[in-house]
C-alpha cells in the first residue's frame, strides 16, 4: 500500500500541502490564504474550524465544524480528495487534539506553521506542559521525506522560539523562517535582519499597538488595521478592514506563507484583505454609524474597543453573551461531566472580570444550554455584575441579539460572542436549532429606526 507521498507523487505531484498549528489565529490565517489562492486562480481545499471548503462537494464552506481533521479517515478523505481532484494547494488546520492522536504523523507537509503558543490555552484537556510538547511534536514529528519542507514560526515567546528551533536534527536541516512583530523582536533581543517576515508600525516605539505621534495614524482602530512588512528584500504597506491586532499577525502569518510558496502578488493580497471576511472570526457589519462584530471569543476584544472608546472612536459597548451548559447527548463523556461544568463556570467567572470593567451594557442570553437549566446559567452571569453595569437578559438568543441591535445608537459596537458561524444551537440535552448569530443580525437590522 501506497503511503501519502507516493500516492501525492504519482497521482498528483504538484499537489502542496500547508499545515498551520497554534493557539490563536489557525482559522483566519488558513481562510486568509484560501481566499488569496482562489483570487489568483489557484486549486486549494481548506479544512479549518470556519468550514469545509472543497468545490462540489456536499460540505458547506460557511459552517464551522468543531475539529476538522477529527480522526485520521478525516485526514485520509482530505488528502484522497485533493489527488482525486487536482488541486495545487491542500490547506490543514492542525488543532492539539490532531497532533495528539497522531492524525497527520504521515502527512508530507511542504510548509508546517505555527501561529503563537499560549500554554494556557486549553487547560480543561491538557496540561501546560503537555500543551507546550503537542505544539511542538508538529516539528519534532518531521519525516525524513519531507526533505522540502519549510517551517515559518509565528509570534512565539523566545523560550519556545529556542526549543522549536533545536528540536532535532532533521528541523535543523530545513529551512526556517520568523514572522514576528518589532516589538516581540525587541524582548526576544533579535535583530531585525534575522527576522524574514517583520511587522511594524511607521515609528520607532518599541510598541506596536499605539498611536504613531508624527502622523495622527493608529496601527488599529475601529475602522481596521494599518501596518508594514518587511521582508529580507522589500517592503510592503498593509491596510485591511479586520479588526483588532491579532488579525494583523494573522495577516502576517498568511502573507509569509503565500510568499513561502512563491505566489505573492502584493497587489492582489491588499486587494483581499482590504475587505475580506472570516466569517464568525470577527466578522463585520458596519451600518447606520453602527459597528457589529459577530465572533467567538471576546476577552481581548474588549480591551481594544475600550481603547477605541477612549480615542472618542466608539460611543456604547455592548456586549451579547452566554455561557456553555454541558452534557447534550451526543457530545462526548468529557463533555457531560461535572468536571467540564466546573471547568466552563471558572471560564464565565474570568470572562466577567473584562465585562465589568470594559462594557457599557450586556445582553446575558443562551449558548447551547444543553442539559443545564437556561435560566440558571443566566441568573450565573448576572450573579458576577458589578451593579452599574446595566444589562438585559432573555434566554432566547435571537431576541437578546435583536434587543442589542435595535436599541444601540449612532457609534455604538455590538459585540455577539461564543459561537462564531456555528449553526446548530443545542437547546437541550436532545433538542437542537438551526440559525447563525449574523442572520439574526441581519434581520435585526432592518429594525434599526
């Protein structure tokens, strides 16, 4: 029986195969460049949380799916399906649950990424320990085949920067590559010449989330993301309508793997990122002096528009939430147990500690309440507001997200957090519904007086 590579170099031999691992930013860095490749007339399949994208097939590419590669026949259907068809590009997002199984141990990567190591991440599974080596075993796990393969690091803390970077002999060997920001640049007290893929701003500050004094320009505002890159031998200027500093690095770790594979067309990547959208990945609505942003996670959200609010940018923060119950039927024992309740409830707790003190109102609602009591994973929530923190609650999700649309105001920001583009809400332990938080807003907005 044939292996990958053999099956890859008989059937499909320029077939290319891009692996990107992390914490944060896997998704919307893998959709940044799916999009890119379509753009320019490339053949690409993606498997990432945001969707399947593989043209006519029976997947839908705007669904997000849990773990796409869940176990290794999902590995074995993407690859299959890339040398059945022809494409030039097979795009992989690589969770830690992936690595750990070792679903892709025999999958002949051209280009292995990772985008950043938050040893935090996800506690609930694994240690930080055990975290850290999954993350890595990425690029310890290298096959002697692989003797092409290109490694790009993304914004890595130095201590894990130098363990990934004396794994073993064979990563030693191939070529590697840092996309990294001047600031972290500086802490790591690395050159900037050793650095292939730099982001910076238009001064010299050794932050690069602040305001550039000479020209009046912000790096981030609410109206998007304005930076540079540097490469060994040009520099490009990058503006983009995603929001928030991390989709910058995500941009960067998108346009240094373009680049890595020799289709970079500068004039066509601005293009796309000018206005692209990931969707439930900070996905954007700009209406009537409104900004809506439809995402799943909001911690780090809220510090940004607190900083947009005190530049005058902003009026009102408003914030949609909920927290996750447990045990639906066919969600894994993991999921059922006290141990995940606990776990999801301390999450709560840390998430309302940003809440009270970043949001101006909150619309506590729903999000998958499965076998838990709705109204007592709201009454939770309410328990940890400060009280000047207004808020409004209503188990029924649609109404809390219509509520937040129709009474916000000129300048105001919606933010709706927790299930991305996900579509089938969990109502109880065997009861689902089929919606998408932006259609609701979609329909809410043709309400806004």
């Amino acid at each position: 029986m044939m292996n990958y590579k053999e099956m890859i170099t008989k059937y499909n031999p320029k077939l290319r195969i891009i692996g990107v691992t992390g914490s944060y930013g896997k998704t919307t860095t893998l959709k940044i460049i799916q999009e890119y490749l379509k753009r320019i007339g490339k053949k690409s399949i993606l498997f990432a949380s945001c969707g399947i994208d593989i043209e006519n097939s029976n997947y839908n590419k705007d669904n997000e799916v849990e773990i796409p590669l869940y176990n290794k026949k999902a590995v074995d259907f993407a690859i299959n399906t890339a040398i059945n068809n022809h494409v030039d590009y097979l795009l992989l997002e690589i969770n830690e649950i992936t690595l750990d199984k070792g679903y892709v141990k025999d999958v002949p990567f051209n280009i292995r990424a990772i985008t950043n190591i938050i040893a935090t991440q996800n506690l609930y599974e694994y240690s930080t320990d055990e975290y850290i080596r999954i993350k890595e075993s990425f690029f310890k796990d290298l096959k002697e085949e692989e003797d092409d393969t290109i490694c790009i690091f993304g914004n890595i803390k130095k201590k894990y920067l130098n363990d990934l970077m004396v794994l073993n002999n064979k990563l030693n060997k191939l070529e590697k590559r840092l996309a990294s920001t001047r600031y972290l640049a500086e802490l790591r007290k690395q050159k900037e010449s050793d650095i292939d893929y730099l982001l910076y701003t238009n001064d010299n500050h050794i932050d690069d989330n602040h305001i550039d004094n000479q020209t009046d320009n912000y790096f981030d505002s609410i109206n998007g993301l304005s930076f540079n890159i540097k490469t060994k031998n040009k520099d490009y200027s990058i503006k983009s309508n995603m929001l928030f500093p991390h989709n910058a690095l995500n941009i960067l770790l998108a346009l240094s793997i373009i680049d890595s594979l020799g289709e970079l067309d500068i004039n066509e990547f601005n293009k796309l990122i000018s206005d692209i959208t990931i969707l439930g990945r900070d996905e954007v609505i700009r209406i009537k002096g409104r900004t809506i942003i439809v995402s799943n996670t909001c911690a780090s959200h809220l510090e940004y528009l607190k900083k947009y609010q005190e530049r005058n940018e902003i009026n009102k923060i408003r914030l949609v939430t909920g927290s996750l119950g447990y045990g639906f039927y066919s969600w894994g024992e993991a999921y059922k147990s006290d141990k995940f309740s606990e776990y999801v409830n301390s999450s709560m707790k840390y998430i309302y500690k940003y809440i009270n003190n970043f949001v101006d109102k909150v619309y506590i609602t729903s999000n998958d309440n499965a076998l838990s009591n709705p109204q007592e994973l709201i009454d939770s929530q309410i328990k940890e507001l400060n009280e000047e923190i207004e808020y409004y609650s209503n188990i029924d999700r649609k109404e809390a997200i219509r509520q937040a649309v129709i009474e916000s105001n000129d300048k105001d920001v919606i933010l709706i957090t927790g299930r991305g583009n996900r579509e089938i809400f969990c109502k109880s332990e065997k009861e689902v519904l089929f919606f998408k938080d932006i259609d609701i807003v979609k329909e809410a907005i043709k309400l806004i007086k």
